[in-house]
C-alpha cells in the first residue's frame, strides 16, 4: 500500500479505521480510502435486475447482502486485474 499524506496537517502517520477508511494519527482527521477498482455492493432489502439484453461488466468484486433480490437474465462479468490498486484518500471529518 502506498503512502498517504494528510491534507489537513501534512502527517504521513495514519490508523486504519475500518471499512476502507483511515485515521490521521496527528490531527484525527477521518478520510475514506478511494480506489481505482470499483465495488458493486447490492444491499439488504434491493430488488436488481439484469435483464436478457443485460451485458454488464463490475471491476472488482459484487457484495450482495443476505436480504437482497438479484435476478440475473443476461450476462455480468467480474474483472479483477492483476495490476496494482491505486489508493486516494477523500476526507471525511475533520478534527
């Protein structure tokens, strides 16, 4: 994983926060890791269709959580690349 600096006080020390999130260690600032890899989640609840003419492709992984409806008539492709994951930071909260 590369390094990160922060935007706010210019620290490259962070603590991972959980989903994909880190935490400056100097000023707390809270930022969301952004990749150049999308990921597909469908949530608890969603009813999705992908319909006969359906030719979609996901760069990197499709999440369907317990409680989704996913009807697949067409065609869904996964990528996922062997080539490294860029990772940006999107700052959250600001301390």
């Amino acid at each position: 994983m590369e390094t990160y600096e922060c935007t706010q006080c210019g620290s490259t020390n962070f603590e991972d926060a959980g989903k994909q999130r880190v935490r400056c260690s100097h000023c707390s600032s809270l930022f969301q890791l952004i990749t150049d890899e999308p990921t597909l989640t469908i949530g608890k609840g969603a009813n999705v269709t992908f319909g006969r003419n359906a030719d979609v492709e996901v760069r990197g992984d499709i999440v369907i959580q317990d409680g989704a409806r996913v009807d697949i008539q067409g065609k869904v492709t996964v990528l996922k690349g062997n080539k490294k994951t860029k990772f940006t930071l999107k700052l959250i909260e600001k301390k």
